[in-house]
C-alpha cells in the first residue's frame, strides 16, 4: 500500500533541495493536473525534474492506489543499470532511454534521489553566455579521491595545479572538495576548478580517464574536520562519483570562515 505520509515527505524534500541548490520553483503548467510540479532551468526553460501523482497501475504495480513519483533525465547506461533496482522504472510518458521514474513513497531514500536531480540538472543545462553555470553562480562539489590509487598531497606538494578526471559538467571558478576515501573518509581538500574539458587518456586497470580538469589547491583540513559522520548530518551518505554540495554544508562552511573559527583547517 502507497505510504502518502511518506510520498508528501519526499516531495517536500525534492522541492526544498531544487530550491537550495538551483533556487527553483516549481511550476504548474497542466491545469487539468494541478499536482503536477515542473522543475525547469531558469536559463533556457529545459526540464530537469517532473513531480506528479499516478495510479500504481500504472506502473505496473499491483493495487489501485496512487503515487507520487519523480522522472529526471539519465545517462542512459546508468538509468538502465537502475531501473533493475527498487523503486526505478521506465520514465512515465517521457523517453525512456533518456528518463527514468523514481517512487517518492520511501522505496529510494531521498539521499539516492537527490544526485539523480544533480545529473538530470546537469544534462539538461545549456552552455549559454553562462558558460553552463547555474543562475546561482559557481558550483560546489565533493568528488571521491582514492588514497590507494593517487598521492593528493604529493601531488600538490610538487604541483600548483594537478590533473584530476571529469565526469560532470563542472565549469571553470567550480570549487571541489576531495574527499579521500576508506581508510580516511573525510573531506581533506578544498580545490578550484581552472580548466575543464581536457583531452586525457589514462587506463591502468583501477582508473580510466579520457576528459580531465585541472585544479589547484585553496585549502586543506584536517581529517577530524569534516569525517564522513559529519557529512551525514547533511544528508551525505556517500560519495561514490561527483555530487553537488549540499546547501547546508556550503553553509555552514562559510559561518565557520566568516567568523574565523579555523578548527583545525590550515588555509593554504
């Protein structure tokens, strides 16, 4: 049976995060569907999100009731590996080899959910005199760094600016925080973006690159400073690929350099 206590949660934390993050508001363009909720780019007016309210049956699931579910745009590589997990099907009248239904009734937890909206942000960005920044201006990202594979410090230590793999649309004046994972697990580095798109071929059976950015270093922090139990408390269970910062952490972030309460952060 759908959970309607759980869908509403969900749809209010879906829209809270288009709106911290992008600073979107939905619109209502069906009348006859006034439930229906777009999430649109405030540039060139492309979709990126669609909320709506459907019969199960729909979907092929087993009773009458209905639900809310949330189609964003995919890889379609990647939207293919997860519509064989729970709570993920072909995009509900949208194409489906471009989109893919999520269930807002709590089968995907909404910390799943919210780098599906990062990437159908992403793909459905235009280049424009912005660049293909957000009308928000400059991103932040938190991208995994794997100590077994490569010497972050060493590598910055020796280099102003180091080399490092592409896989979103980041632009250049993006920030990236590297978190290190297992055994480290935590955000050890802050890094600007200075030049994307790089042509780069590497493969050496762990890493495959073939596009890379370069970055430079702007801080450092302590492993205790922000561990990955400190990443959870803003919705930051993982980081397994290139993620938007949550609004929350950005902001936290810039009260504790406002007020100069430098922890145990070195400011390189």
């Amino acid at each position: 049976m759908s959970d309607r206590k759980g869908e509403k949660s969900l749809r209010g934390a879906v829209l809270e995060y288009a709106w911290q993050n992008y600073k979107t508001r939905p619109d209502h363009p069906w009348i006859k569907y006034p439930d229906y909720e777009v999430l649109r780019h405030e540039d060139n007016r492309k979709w990126f999100g669609v909320i709506m309210t459907v019969l199960r049956k729909r979907l092929g699931l087993d009773d009458e009731d209905d639900i809310d579910i949330l189609n964003v745009k995919c890889d379609p590589m990647f939207g293919a590996a997860l519509k064989s997990g729970d709570g993920f099907f072909p995009a509900y009248h949208m194409q489906h080899d471009r989109w893919i239904t999520v269930l807002l009734d709590g089968t995907v937890a909404k910390e799943k959910i919210f780098p599906l909206i990062d990437m159908s942000f992403d793909l459905t960005s235009g280049s424009g005199k912005s660049g293909g920044k957000t009308a928000a201006g400059p991103s932040d990202w938190i991208i995994p760094a794997n100590p077994k594979y490569y010497d972050v410090g060493r590598g910055f230590a020796e280099h102003r600016e180091i080399l490092w793999k592409q896989r979103n649309k980041i632009f250049v004046g993006d920030d990236v925080y590297l978190y290190m994972t297992a055994p480290i697990q935590a955000i050890l580095y802050k890094c600007e973006v200075t030049e994307t798109d790089i042509p780069y071929t590497f493969e050496d059976g762990n890493i495959k690159i073939s596009r890379a950015m370069k970055i430079r270093l702007i801080e450092t922090f302590d492993p205790s400073f922000l561990p990955v139990g400190r990443l959870k408390t803003h919705g930051v269970s993982s980081v397994r690929s290139p993620r938007r910062m949550p609004a929350s952490l950005r902001d936290e972030l810039d009260v504790w350099r406002n007020n100069e309460h430098n922890g145990e952060g070195v400011t390189t």
